[in-house]
C-alpha cells in the first residue's frame, strides 16, 4: 500500500483533558485535522507493535488509549518494593518478537527463571491445614484416583495434559480438523479418569482459564500445554524488563513517530467507503484510512460499530469470555515461613486461593511480598466483598494457616482484571465448541477495520500472542 499525505481527517479537536505521549502535538489540536494513514486503538503491546511496523513502512499513525497510561494488560506497581507486576510476568525464550523489540529499544532484560522456580515450590494447605506430600497422598480426603494420588492439585491436570495430549500438532489448534477436540474440560477430564471431586478440586478450585470445567475448551488447554512445551524446549529463560516490564511498552509509545494520545475511550467506530472514523468519549471524532482495533472483546463489545459486526464475529465479540482473576499484595515485615518451617508460596483451597512469593529484590532468595490470586469463582468472590473485606478475609486465611505469620502481614493493594473498564477480565478464554468457528472469524476485517489483541492470536500466548497479532494486523493493513 502506498502511503499519500494527503490529509485524511474530517475534524478532531483535542478535548483540554486529553494527555499526549509523543513528540509533536498532533494537528488536531489546534482544530484543524491530524494528518494520519492509520488509527490504532489501545495502547497495549499488540497495538504498539503494530503501529511500530506501520510507522516502518511510512504510514502516519496516531494511537489513542482509553486509560492515562500505555501497557494495558503489562501493569508494573511502580510504587511497591521491587515493582512487583499486576499483569504480565515473564516472557519465554521463544518470545521471538517481544525480546526483539526489547533488544532494539534497549528495554534491559533480566532471567528470572530461578526466582521463578522459588515462587512455584507450593505448600498444600488443604481444608486450612497444611500438608506434606506424603500426608496428602494418604489423607482420605484426596479423592485422585489410586495412581494420581501423589499429586499435589495443582499438579493433576498439567500432569495429565502432558501425558496425553491428543492435540499432536499444536500449531493447528484452530483448524476445523481439530474440532473433535473442542469439548469442555469436564468431558475431557472424566474421559481420562478423573469423577467430579477431583475435577472439582484440581480444576474448578483455581483455574487458569475460566470459572469452572463445564464453560472451558480442552482445545484451548490442549494448544497451551503444546505451545508452552514448545517455548520450554527453546530455552529455560523467564525474562522480565528490570524496573518493571512497564518499561517496554512505554519504550515502545515513545519509539513512535506519531502520536499516543492518553485518555481517549473509543465508543463508536465507524467504517465507509472512502474512510473510517472513531468517536471518543470526550465528543473527539478521528478519521484515517484504516483503523487497527486493538481493544479486548470483552470492552469492544461497549463500542458502536456501524455498520455492525455479523454472524460469527458479531457473536464473538458479544460474548467471549475473559478470565476473572483478582490480585491481593501483601508487604511481609518478618520471614514468618522460617518460624514455622514450610516455604512462604502456597496452594490453599479456601479463601486465600493460591498465595505466591514475591522475589523482586536484589538477590534471587529475597522475598519482597506476597501476593494472593483469587482465580474464578473465588476472584468474583473477592469482587463481591470488594477490597477492605476481601484483604481482611485473605489475611485472616492465611493467618489461621500459618499462626506464625501473624502481625507479619501488611495488605497493600487489590487489583482486579475483571474489573478494570478498558480489560473487564484477563485474558480470552474459549468455551467449548467455540474454538473453530470464532477464531475463523474474529479477526476478519470489517471494512477498513482491522483487528489484533492476545484474543486473536493463533500462534503464541500472552505477550508474544500479543505481539503476534500486531505484526499479522500490521501486514493485513500494508498488503492492501
Ligand atoms: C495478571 C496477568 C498475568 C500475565 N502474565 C503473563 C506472563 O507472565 N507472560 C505473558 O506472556 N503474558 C502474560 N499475561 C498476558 C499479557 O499481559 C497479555 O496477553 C498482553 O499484554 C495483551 O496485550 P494486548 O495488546 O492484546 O491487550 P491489552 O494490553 O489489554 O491492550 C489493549 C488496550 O486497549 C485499551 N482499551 C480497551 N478498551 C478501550 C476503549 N474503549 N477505548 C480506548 N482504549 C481501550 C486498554 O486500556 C489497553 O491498553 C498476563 C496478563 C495478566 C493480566
């Protein structure tokens, strides 16, 4: 596609509330019209990507964020010791266009697979009590079935995807000769040996997808465990920006020629013959050739889009679900796990949920908090109290668990996806049945629309799905 200058848009003026990260202010700011090729909704990593390599082709672009910050779904707490991370953590060795652009925009990168490999040694607390393995495997409250019953929880369903994965091929997760596969985590579980007790404990007590095994694809599973081996087998590393993975996307908004314009909720899209357009919440109005549609479905389905979204795509935007998971940060004052012996991360399956260390310090060992996930159903849970009661019931749980830990406990803050406007959830999360029919669909564009985000992603998860998606919007815009 050939880029002309000519200007493209019908009238923007700047509300006075707007922020702008960028170099110049953009035309629009005085009244009369930006001179853009491309509009790219949201901010985050697949809408900054995407920009970059439109930018690198000659296209104008501008960028325009609903919230007052770049990142989205990359969330550092720049305020708490070590700048531990609300959203994304670490990224692969297979990571191949997040570490490249990091490496470009001299992002400093740091390996923090042993930390990691500390956060994940799990203690069982189970029905408030901690356990060893050994007691587990005896307790005649383990319902695993005889051969499973030296697993922890957590331990069962990635023990069993690993096992038998009857998706061979990763890579074609999303093709219609995998929809066979594409039945819930209930039937795929049962089929395997697992009765309702077990499912309900080592799946619906914390899932990683989802609120409960009946609402989630095993195909989805399936591709995860694939695409994860997968990464693993490119390298051990678990990189993560030093200061904050904040950084990279903030790198990556200030690498850009154009604009990013902060505080700019998208709530009408519009796409015609010779141009698209966007309407801000703030009555701002956009037009360029092209937009690039970055928002979560999960937000974009808050949007107008005229002329609407039809069948499949409409229908994916209507209702795929995004993960509920909720946050609680903890500052500890007193090693208290070395009082009472087991290590400071745990499984529980009551109210604490899954309580991890935190090692943003300056040596690999040195806890600098800790933090609770409330995943599904107990995320919502903790939404529902809301934050002083859910803070006060997590460290009361944890207390009751560990009696040392009391008086050590400081709860900071809680963050929860699910409630958070411009995400309403975590990551995308397909129901069964949906895996084929919505990802055939949901990135088609509509018009002069076109569409990334994690939630299109066929190749890679999280960031370098992300990541991913840019690049493939980016090409669908540059190949017109
Ligand atoms: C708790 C958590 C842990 C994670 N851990 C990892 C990890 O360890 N490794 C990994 O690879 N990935 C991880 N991820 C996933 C990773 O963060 C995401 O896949 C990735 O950042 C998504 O990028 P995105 O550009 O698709 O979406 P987003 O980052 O959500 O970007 C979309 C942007 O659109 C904006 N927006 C939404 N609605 C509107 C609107 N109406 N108007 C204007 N703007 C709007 C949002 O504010 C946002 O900035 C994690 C995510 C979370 C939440």
């Amino acid at each position: 596609m050939r880029w002309s200058r000519r200007q493209f848009v019908a009238s923007a003026t700047l509300a006075s509330g707007a922020a702008l990260i960028g170099k110049a202010a953009p035309a629009g700011i005085a009244g009369t019209a930006p001179d853009v090729d491309v509009i790219v909704l949201g901010a985050g990593l697949s809408g900054l990507h995407a920009a970059q390599l439109l930018e690198d082709a000659g296209a104008r672009v501008l960028v325009l964020e609903g919230r007052s910050r770049v990142g989205g779904r990359v969330c550092t707490l720049k305020d708490l010791p070590g700048h531990p991370e609300m959203g994304a953590n670490t990224m692969g060795s297979g990571y191949g266009r997040t570490l490249d652009v990091a490496h470009k925009l001299n992002v400093p990168l740091a390996d923090m697979a042993p930390r990691m490999a500390q956060m994940a040694k799990l203690q069982l607390a189970f029905d408030g009590r901690l356990m060893t393995r050994d007691a587990w495997a005896a307790s005649p409250k383990n319902p695993f079935p005889a051969n499973r019953r030296n697993l922890m929880p957590w331990e069962l369903v990635p023990r069993i995807l690993a096992e038998a994965n009857p998706l061979v091929d990763w890579s074609k997760w999303a093709s219609p000769e995998s929809a066979a596969l594409d039945i819930s985590m209930h039937d795929f579980l049962m089929a395997r040996g697992l009765d309702d007790a077990s499912i309900q404990l080592a799946f619906d007590t914390s899932p990683y997808y989802g609120t409960h095994s009946y609402e989630v694809s095993a195909l989805m599973y399936e591709f995860n465990a694939g695409w994860g081996r997968s990464m693993a087998s490119l390298g051990p590393a678990a990189y993560a920006v030093s200061g904050g993975n904040e950084r990279l996307p903030e790198a990556m908004a200030g690498n850009l020629k154009g604009d990013v314009l902060l505080r700019k909720e998208i709530v009408a899209i519009d796409t015609g013959a010779a141009a698209a357009s966007v309407v801000c919440r703030d009555g701002t109005r956009y037009a360029a050739k092209r937009i690039v549609c970055s928002l979560p479905f999960s937000t974009l389905r808050e949007v107008r889009i005229d002329p609407p979204l039809q069948q499949e795509q409409a229908r994916a935007v209507r209702t795929l679900h995004y993960q509920t998971l909720t946050l609680i940060f903890f500052a500890v004052t007193r090693p208290f796990w070395e009082e009472d012996g087991a290590g400071p991360s745990m499984w529980t399956n009551g109210p604490a949920g899954i309580v991890l260390a935190q090692y943003f310090g300056r040596t690999d060992s040195e806890v600098t908090g800790l933090v609770a996930q409330g995943r599904g159903q107990l995320g919502a849970h903790w939404d529902r109290l809301g934050k002083d009661a859910a803070m006060r019931l997590v460290q009361s749980e944890i207390e009751s668990i560990r009696p040392a830990s009391k008086g050590s406990l400081r709860p900071l803050r809680m963050h929860s996806w699910a409630l958070q406007r411009f995400n309403a959830g975590d990551w995308a999360v397909f129901a069964p049945g949906e895996v084929a029919g919505f990802t055939a669909a949901m990135a088609v564009p509509h018009g002069r629309v076109h569409f990334c985000g994690e939630h299109t992603a066929l190749g890679s998860r999280g960031m370098e799905g992300a990541m991913e998606s840019g690049e493939r919007a980016a090409i669908e815009v540059l190949s017109l």
